[in-house]
C-alpha cells in the first residue's frame, strides 16, 4: 500500500527538496551560506527542484516551511538576539517539523542554539530550542577559544568529515542525544571527552562551521537524502563526480597526518 | 639630584644601546635577505628598552598618525605619507603589513640616528587593527584614522565587535586635541568612534549612482549596535557601507566632513571624483587607484591631511601622483603580459576588487593564490563568502594557486565555472606561468592572500619584473 504511494509520487514529479533557512542575515559568521549553496547545487546537478525559504527575525516559521533546516553561527550578540526569537516565536513549529521526520543541520552557535542553553562569557544565560539534549557553557572571557582544523569519524560513513572549529564554549551531552563522530584531530564538543557534534532523530548539530558541506559530500547527500525521505520514502541519489572535494580532501589529510580512505 | 642623574644616565645608555642593536639587527637581516628587517629590529631593541617606542616617538616634531581598519590601511598610510611629503614634511612610515609594535618601532629605529634623533618629523603609521590597544598609549597619536570594520582572520582576531570594543576602550586613552578620521558610511566604525574625546572628522561617499540594488549578504552591521534593531539603510555602496539610520535610537550616519561626490569609475585604471570637504576646500582629484574602495582610502586619507594642514591643491596632486604599492593593483608587465596584482585577503575586499576587475569587460585571465598561513588566518572559510559566481561567463581561464588551491577550485566549481575553465597550479610559478601564457593579450589579474602575494612578488623578483620588497 505503502509502495503504492512512492510510484505515484515518482511517476508525477521529482522529488523536491525544500530547504528553510533560519536567520540567514544574523547567523551567516563562517560563510555559513557555503553550506546552502552545496545543498543546493547537489540536488540541482540531480534535476531535483530546490526551493530554499529564509525566515528572518520576527517571522513564523511553518512546520512545513521545509524538510531541511539550517541554522548556522553568529557573535554572541547575534546569537543573544536570535535565542529570543527562536524561543518566542519558532520553537513549537521547529519541534513539530523534526517530529514529523524533518531534518535540522546546526552549526556552531546554531549547534548551541539547538541544546537547552549557552551561558556565555558575559550577560545572562541564552535559553536554546532543546531540540538537543546538550548544554553548553563558555569557560570565561580569558579562556582560550578551541580553534583549529577539525577531523572526525562518524558511524557509519566511509570517511572521515574535514572542517574547522572556532568556538569559545564547551558542549556537554546528555542521555538523550549521542555524539555525531569521534574527534581524530582537533577539540570537537570541549577539548577533553574526545566527542565532536551532537545527533538526535534527524536533528544534526556539529562544531564544524561554515562552509564544511563542500569537502564532505557523502554527510550532503545523507542530509539531502533524509530530508527528501520525510515525504518520498526509498528516495535513492545518482552519485556525482566528487573529484575536486576529494583532492581537496587528500590534501588536508595529508597535511594533518591522516589517512584518507578509499 | 645625584639619584636623578644616574637614573638619566642609565635611561641614555639603555636608550643608545636599544638604537645600536636595532639597528645592527636590520643591517644583518637585510644582509641575510632576511625579508628587509621589518619586524626584527624592533624587537630586539624592545628587548634592551621596553619604553622605546613612547621614547622614540614622542620625538617626532609633529607627533604621529594611526591608521587602523581592515581594509585599506596600507594604501592610506601610504597614500597620506606621500601627501605630507608633498606638503614638505618628512613622515616616518612601517612597511606595508609590519604593523605590529615591533614594526613601526622599527620604521623609528630606522629613522633615527645613533642619538636618537630623528630625521623625520611626523611619523605615520598603519596599526593592526587588534593592536590598536597596545600602540596608541604608546604613541599618543595627534589623528587616528579608522578606515573600516569587516570579518576578517576571524580565527585570529577574534570577532568584529571584539575589535569595534578594543578600539572604544583604547580611544578613551587619546590625548585631549586628538582628532579622530572616521569612515561615517560604516556604522560599526561610527558605533566604535562616536563620543571618544577628540574631535570627529567623518568621510564618506555621497553619489547615488554608486547605490547597490540591495544590501549585500557581506554587510556585517544589519542590526544597531546599541538597541539591536534593524537598520533602515537609503542605500548601500557594498557590505554595510552605506547611508544607515536606527529607526529606535535614531543614531545614523553623520553628516560627512570630507566627502566623495560624482564620482567616476575607470575600471582597474582608477577612479575620479569630486573631492568636497567643507572648512577645507573642494576640488577634483584622479587617482590611479581603482573601485570604491580605494575612493574610500583616498577619503581618509585626505581627511588626515587636510587636519593635519595640508592644502586642498596638495592633496589634489599629491593624489595625482601617488603609485599603488606592490598588490595594490599597480601595473606589471612579466612574460610580455599586462599584471596587476591585488591583495584579496576577505570577502569585502574580494567582491570588491572582482567587481573592479570584471568591470571593463576585457576578459581578464584570473590568478587566484589562497593560503592560509597564520598571518593570511588558518580558515578559509570566508572563501564561500565571496562572490565568485561573479567570474562566470566574464573570464576565460581561472587558474589557482596556494596551499588551498584544491579548496579554491572546488569552491569555483560549486560557483558553476567549468572544470575546463580552471587550472589548478599550487606552484607560484607553475601558476604565473600558466596564467601569462594564456593571456594572448588580455590582462591577468592575481589575486592573492597575504602571504601568497609575497610568494607571487618573489617569483616576479626572480622574473625581474619588480623590485626586492624593502625597497617600496
């Protein structure tokens, strides 16, 4: 009954990927919009339609305004600024949408918007979306920021994910989310449990900032493939030719002292 | 008295003792090719006299200038010392990008003789912007110039409120009489500025025509600094530059002091403009420096001038004549072809500089040298802020280099420059060549990071083509 369904939406159209991206103008710190722009260019290379919805400050957001949402990094400031907003006026219909099987990638502040709360080096703790069960907490103004090239394993796929970390608070997990990878080199959720990134449902958060999507395709597609799913189950990608991400890959690899696989 | 007179004493030695091995330092690297002696001496003389830079520059006749901002710094520095030149002064001037402490102590070390005595008589000086706080006690400036605030080696600085807040702090510290030069058309640099002591100088563009269609995604001050509200901008000539206002506590752009009005682009050959500075004069200047940005650099640093005393027929052929240093688009011909080399360190700049070198439509072959060595930032990142969609179907061949050429060419790619468009040469000679031998008469533009511009300049040393780096 199910199967008959996933004909009829294969015979009418191609999948679409819907893509809703949270403050785009006030969480954009690391070229955070690289990441957008993968999704984006990997579904059109597939002859998938792609819309992409930007909900700014002060603006609802439909549990169905997409199947993939991105939240990316910002200051502190920023960050301040978007918690209350999140948490005024978007949290009931994100919680909806990643119930219903949608999708969520938070990088960075974004990562630290998703989890109960951030208490940074000043001011007032910000309240998070609670969508991850993890906390984050800045050590203090004189703290030295985790910065550097980030490394991680993940289960389940081939390679490792190449990015780079630049973050002054440290993350701590609890039970109810599990880490995305394993640090190989680098600081990851605070420098010392070795974990790097959170994962809940399909709910995504990661210290990899900015643009990390370009040089790890596979983690692309996975997030393009599970957004898709949420409406068309049993969506398979066509592969694309990943040559330059992975030159680009061996040659970081290289220089950090790992091996790339395959 | 007896006690006082040691103490003297003492200073005076410690003092000719710093100057000797300073000055021995620089003569040694130099000898060594140690890349000029730019930093070097100054901190071995610091080593010897901790208080040499306030010792040293207080005796300068007519003080000292700094010149902080991400973009821009180099060329207005630069750009204002000719101009005082031209006025008959004797300025005391860093090298381009030695703008540490121990950069422009040693531009004073350099400066002065074995007494201490300088043959200058104004020093200026372009300052990191995250050094600002450091220097500027020391050097009691007479004008501080704050060109512009923008992301940039966010990994090393840190964030660009941190910096807007370090300028603040360090402004509180400027001598009573002090007179700030600030770019009014951005609101972060205002925010940073307004209400310091000292009297405010604003600059700015005042031409409409240059109005973009609509905020750029490189704007960083979309939300009033103080009450967190939007701004309503009338119009924006790229990033957050632009006529702003917070419609909540009504700060917004200040009338301007020093302005650019019908302003004129020439491509990559320069730009000309209406140079209206009320109190001081008007006139119009040509400037071999090309795109808005550099409008901006010519604005502060006449800005400076004109608080400084210099006469609006000064500053008009001063700007005239002045010649872009080494990667600041100054013409080169290597290889038999035409190169202009300009330094595209973050997104602002390099959307910019795109902008100005696509403009005139000749085609130009496209160098584009990424590193990311710690003085360019170890996160390249940023590279996915700029513009590079801009290339496609305006340039034939992209050829990149640099330790992140493999990113650079999978950045292009996703910015839907074909495969075959691009070469990727990590070499900077492999990279210069492939790039001459497929100019067949059109430009080749080099853009490069920090460190790869002074990878590309030895290459073109070694071609014969520019001359050893100390020596501009």
């Amino acid at each position: 009954m199910g199967g008959g369904r996933e004909v009829l939406g294969a015979l009418s159209a191609p999948p679409a990927l819907r893509i809703c991206h949270l403050y785009p103008d006030l969480l954009n710190l690391y070229g955070d919009r690289g990441n957008i722009m993968v999704l984006v260019q990997r579904a059109r290379w597939r002859g998938l339609p792609v819309t992409v919805t930007e909900v700014g400050l002060g603006e609802a957001v439909a549990p169905d305004a997409g199947d993939l949402f991105f939240i990316g990094g910002g200051e502190d400031r920023q960050q301040r600024i978007a918690s209350d907003d999140l948490c005024r006026i978007k949290r009931a219909a994100l919680e909806e949408a990643m119930r219903d099987g949608g999708v969520m990638l938070a990088v960075c502040g974004g990562y630290q918007l998703a989890g109960r709360y951030y208490r940074p080096a000043e001011g007032e703790d910000l309240q998070g979306l609670g969508l991850l069960d993890l906390w984050t907490e800045h050590p203090g103004p004189t703290t030295r920021r985790l910065i550097g090239n980030l490394v991680i394993e993940v289960e389940g796929m081939d390679d490792p994910l190449i990015g780079f970390e630049n973050h002054g608070g440290r993350t701590h997990l609890g039970p109810g989310a599990r880490p995305l990878g394993r640090v190989l080199t680098g600081f990851g959720n605070n420098g010392e449990d070795g974990w790097e990134g959170a994962v809940s449902r399909r709910v995504y958060g990661t210290y990899l900032h900015g643009p990390f999507l370009p040089k790890n395709p596979a983690f692309a597609d996975r997030l393009i493939r599970e957004a898709l799913e949420r409406r068309h189950p049993g969506v398979v990608l066509s592969p694309l030719p990943d040559a330059q991400a992975a030159r680009a890959r061996a040659v970081m690899l290289a220089r950090l002292g790992q091996r790339a696989a395959g | 008295m007896l006690g006082t007179m040691r103490g003297g004493d003492l200073t005076g030695v410690r003092l000719g003792a710093a100057i000797v091995l300073g000055k021995m330092t620089a003569t040694l690297s130099r000898r060594l090719q140690q890349g000029g002696g730019t930093t070097m001496p100054g901190r071995v003389a610091r080593a010897v006299e901790p208080r040499l830079l306030p010792l040293l520059s207080r005796r300068l006749r007519y003080g000292s200038v700094i010149v902080a901002g991400t973009n821009g710094k180099t060329t207005t520095a630069r750009l204002l010392a000719h101009i005082m030149r031209e006025a008959g002064h004797h300025p005391v001037h860093n090298r381009a990008g030695a703008n540490l402490a121990a950069g422009i102590l040693s531009a004073l070390l350099e400066d002065v003789d074995l007494r201490g005595r300088p043959a200058g008589d104004i020093g200026i000086f372009e300052v990191d912007e995250a050094t600002v706080p450091r220097v500027l006690p020391h050097l009691a400036p007479r004008v501080a110039v704050f060109t512009n605030l923008f992301r940039d080696q966010l990994d090393r600085y840190g964030e660009i409120d941190t910096i807007a807040g370090l300028w603040r702090a360090a402004g509180e510290a400027l001598p009573a009489g002090a007179v700030l030069v600030a770019n009014g058309d951005d609101p972060l640099v205002y925010e940073a500025v307004r209400g310091l002591p000292g009297r405010l100088v604003a600059f700015g563009i005042e031409d409409e025509r240059h109005a973009l269609p609509a905020i750029e995604h490189t704007a960083e001050a979309r939300y009033c600094y103080r009450c967190g509200t939007p701004y309503q901008y009338a119009l924006t000539y790229f990033g957050h530059m632009g006529r702003y206002r917070c419609p909540t506590c009504g700060v917004g752009r200040p009338p301007l002091d020093v302005a650019a009005q019908d302003v004129a682009l020439e491509g990559p050959e320069g730009a000309a403009f209406v140079l209206d500075a009320p109190g001081f004069g008007t006139v119009k200047v040509t400037t071999a420096l090309p795109g808005l940005y550099n409008v901006y650099n010519v604005l502060a640093a006449s800005a400076a001038a004109f608080v400084l005393g210099a006469s609006v027929e000064q500053v008009r052929a001063a700007v005239a004549s002045f010649a872009p240093a080494f990667g600041r688009a100054e013409r080169i011909v290597a290889g038999g072809a035409e190169l202009r080399v300009l330094l595209s360190k973050n997104p602002a700049g390099f959307n910019e500089v795109l902008r100005t070198v696509l403009s005139d439509g000749r085609r130009p072959v496209v160098l584009i040298a990424i590193n990311d060595n710690i003085a360019d930032g170890r996160d390249v990142s940023w590279l996915w802020d700029v513009d590079f969609e801009h290339l496609a179907g305006r340039a034939d061949h992209v050829i990149v280099a640099g330790l992140r050429a493999e990113d650079m060419a999978l950045r292009l790619r996703y910015a839907g420059i074909p495969d075959e468009a691009v070469d990727v040469q990590p070499g900077y000679e492999p990279a210069l060549r492939s790039a001459v031998s497929r100019a067949a008469g059109r430009p080749v533009v080099v853009l490069p990071t920090y460190t790869a511009m002074l990878g590309i300049r030895d290459v073109l040393r070694r071609w014969g083509a520019v001359g050893r780096y100390w020596e501009h």
